[in-house]
C-alpha cells in the first residue's frame, strides 16, 4: 500500500469499500480491507491529533467549568 503524509480521503475508503464488495479473489479482498483499515486508523490517528491541544493535552468543553455550579441546584430542590 501506497503511505502519504496526508490524510486519507474518505472518498478513497468508500472507493476502497466498493472493491471489495465487487472482489471475487480472496487473496485480493484480504489485501484491500486491510488497506481499508489502514486507512480507517489513520483517519483515527489525525482525529486524535487535532483533538488534543498544543501541549498534547485533551481541550476541554467550554462547559465543563459551569457543571459543578448547577451541582447544589438538585439538593436544595
């Protein structure tokens, strides 16, 4: 399989899907879904990647800091 440092385009995995529905050589089929999810981890990787931030650690929702303040709302209720 050809690698490249850009993502894998999701149009290219759906291409890769359909040949390997239409593959009637075993040998080939295995060859293209391992291909597939090659392509599916890497996807993966690059989500992970943008998620976390710049010093490598996760971005956390805006909300998060408002969560524990409506926390006593339910005991006085």
């Amino acid at each position: 399989m050809k690698t490249t440092d850009a993502a894998p385009d999701p149009k290219n995995l759906r291409e890769l899907a359909r040949q390997i529905q239409e593959e009637m050589d075993p040998n080939k089929m295995i060859e293209l879904v391992q291909q597939l999810i090659a392509g599916f981890d890497e996807q993966q990787q690059l989500r992970k990647e943008q998620f976390r931030g710049q010093d490598g650690t996760p971005s956390a929702p805006a909300d998060t800091a408002r969560g524990s303040v409506n926390s006593g709302e339910a005991e006085s209720a």
